[in-house]
C-alpha cells in the first residue's frame, strides 16, 4: 500500500502544470486562489523538493515569478533587513541585499519582516518600516535597486505589516498608522494610500484616511459594473472604494469597530472584510458595494482577526484565529458548519482546486476540504513555528516558516 501510495504522488507530481506567478500578499489580486487544479493532501520528506534556511526570521509570505522566489528577513537582534532572491526550484539564494535600520517596538507576535513584497515581469517591490521612515523598494530581478522612496514616520503598536500591490503601471501601498493607544515616546502619523509610479517611484496621488488604530489591511481590485475599484479597509473609514487613477474615493461605509488586518474578498458580487482584536469581538461583513453600499450579513461568531478569508463558487471559508473553521453559505449568509482545529492560525488560507492549505502557528499544514462538508485531508508538519501564508507556482507550494523555506512539489528537468 505505501508504494502505491509514493506511486501515485509521483504521478501526481508528473502531470502538467499551470505556470501561475505568485505576485503578491495571498496570490493574485489577493484572493488566495490558486489556477492549479488540484495539488497533494499529504507529503512526507522524500516528497519535499527542498527546505532551506533563511537569513534572518520573518513572516513575510513568499512571491513567485518564474523561477525566482522572493521574500523579506530580518535580523531580530539589530533589525537589518534581508532582500532574498531564491531558485524556486533549489531553494539556493541567488542574491541578496541587506540594508541596515535601528531597532524598535515590535509587538511579541510581529516580526522585522512582515511586509510581503510584490512582483511583476519587470521588478520586485519590498516595503518596511522604522518609527522615523517608511520605505519602499524596487529592484530588477537580477538584483540591481532601481528606486526608493522615504514615505516618512510610522507610528503603531505593533510595527509595520501591509504589504504593497500592483496594478497596471502604479504600486500601491496602505499606510495607514495608528493615532491612539500608542506606547509612550510614539507620536501619532497621518494615514494615505500612496499610488506611485511603479517604474519610477513617483508619487501619482495620495489619499487621506482616518487613523484611530493602523490598518494592516493589503488593497485589491474589484472590478464591478463601473469599472476597477481599490478596495481597502480600516477602523475610521470603514470598507471604501477608491478610483485606482486618481485615488477620489467612490464610496465607504462604516463597517468595523475595531482594527482591519485580513484583505477583501470578492464574490457573488459582494465584497467580504473583517474586523477584530486579540481580546476578541471579531466579525467578518459582508458588503453590497455601489453608490450606496450595503451590509448584506455579518459572521459574528468565531470570525477571524488576522486570517484573511478565501471562497469556493458560494462558500467563504474563515479560520478564525483561535482555531476554528467556519463555512458560510454567500447567498444566505448562514454558517453551513463550524469546526475546531485545536491548534491557532495567523497566516491566510489558500485554495487549490476543492481543497483548503493553511499553516497554524505551529507550522502545522491543515489540508481541508472545499466544500459543505467538513473534512480534514491531511496534516504535514513543517517542523518550525509560522505565520505566513503559502504561495503556488509551476506545481509547487512554496510555505515560508520563521526561518525557513520550504517546497513541495514537481522537480523540473
């Protein structure tokens, strides 16, 4: 039975595969979704490609462009910061730039490098922090730094966690800092979503935003009956939509009483964000968008704070932090089933066909099915804490512990 098993994992990993990139927080337009059909429940060793350590620890997820990876580290002590360049298909690092900073606050569950970076065919963009500059940083994809930009102070509780996006020929990115409950010595910042050239650095337009806790909460694109909007979402202005070419905002509402960190998800012609705290009170809503934008439901029960949610044709699937999974139908916007996973989730699920991956904080990969009907597929541990979030290209999965990377998947000749 065992040899029919790695039998057929081997055929598995022989079958042809989509060549999707991985450009960006939670995959394309971040909605966790993967074009591979379908991909392994469980491995062991001898299936893993490769597992490689890092410089530096960080929950930085993983980014994928051809046969390059890449993705933030830092070092915990001094605070520099590690630019990595991997062979997606070894794992060995193919360059790396590392830029000095100052040591700072940090949240016990944060990390130097929590910023995920984002990729096109062109350059790769990274983003950190310190509490006197917010930079942001393009390279080409043989190493060479094209442009920076100094966007100035952040202030939080917590350190830095968004993560820049691209879309068309701009860069995106949600600066959104805290102006209350901030330790003392940190004065409160002023909060914009930024549009900037993305082969220049040049700024478009920045948008003022409300600031009474930051944001961690990575844009997207709806694309709607009026054309592409840039969602987002925080405490003071709620779930708004901006005009991607201009940043004039085309309508908010308010939807959350506490600090947003997961990213919207888009079906059924509703836009889904989610609210909390780590004392609890989450909520996941469920927005109508348009010209006069509607709450449609709210997930009050078990609802995830920083896990971003993903969805199957009429099914939202959200791992609340705590451990415990929901599925909430889309058209009634009842809970189909929640189930508890025993372990805690940071890091975001994704989707590959009709099945669920999402690392716990332990490391462990929970494999569940995509459906009505909840059923746990596999579990594979990674044998190091995590949360990040995992990232499909060419027929692997890419999983990124504190300090480690990691691949399953198909060795190319």
């Amino acid at each position: 039975m065992r040899c029919i098993a790695f039998c057929m994992i081997a055929l598995f990993f022989s079958q042809p595969v989509h060549s999707q990139e991985w450009t960006r927080f939670h995959g394309p337009n971040g909605q966790g979704v993967a074009q591979l059909k379908t991909f392994v429940s469980t491995w062991s060793e001898k299936e893993t490609l490769f597992k490689v350590p890092l410089p530096g620890i960080g929950h930085s997820s993983p980014v994928v462009w051809g046969e390059k990876v890449f993705l933030l580290s830092a070092d915990p002590t001094t605070a520099e910061r590690h630019i990595l360049c991997l062979d997606a298909a070894t794992g060995k690092i193919r360059w790396q730039r590392n830029f000095k900073s100052t040591t700072h606050k940090l949240h016990s569950r944060s990390s130097y490098a929590s910023s995920t970076p984002t990729v096109d065919k062109d350059l790769v963009y990274f983003a950190w922090s310190d509490p006197q500059h917010t930079y942001v940083k393009a390279f080409s994809h043989n190493g060479d730094e094209v442009w920076t930009r100094d966007l100035g102070t952040w202030s939080s509780q917590h350190g830095f966690g968004t993560s820049p996006v691209i879309y068309k020929d701009m860069l995106f990115l949600n600066a959104s800092q805290a102006s209350m409950q901030l330790p003392e010595g940190i004065e409160p910042g002023d909060s914009f979503v930024y549009a900037l050239d993305k082969n220049t650095g040049e700024q478009r337009w920045k948008t003022p935003r409300g600031s009474a806790s930051a944001s961690y909460s990575v844009p997207a694109i709806y694309s709607g009956k009026n054309g592409d909007e840039l969602i987002c979402t925080n405490t003071t202005d709620g779930m708004y939509s901006l005009n991607p070419f201009t940043g004039k905002q085309n309508w908010s509402i308010i939807a959350f009483n506490m600090r947003t960190v997961s990213s919207p998800v888009f079906a059924n012609n509703l836009i889904l964000g989610s609210t909390g705290s780590g004392g609890g009170g989450n909520s996941v809503v469920a927005v109508q968008p348009g010209a006069k934008p509607t709450i449609r439901f709210k997930l009050e029960r078990a609802a995830p704070y920083v896990p971003t949610s993903v969805i199957k044709d009429n099914l939202l699937f959200c791992f609340y932090d705590k451990g415990i999974l929901s599925c909430i139908d889309l058209k009634s916007g009842e809970s189909l089933y929640q189930q508890r996973l025993d372990c805690a989730f940071s890091g975001s699920p994704i989707r590959v066909g009709d099945k669920l991956y999402c690392i716990d904080e332990e490391g462990v990969v929970h494999v569940i099915a995509a459906s009505q009907e909840f059923k746990v597929l596999g579990k594979n541990p990674l044998g190091e804490a995590s949360r990040s979030v995992p990232a499909v290209s060419g027929g692997r999965m890419y999983f990124r512990t504190y300090s480690h990377l990691i691949c399953v998947g198909a060795k190319k000749s």
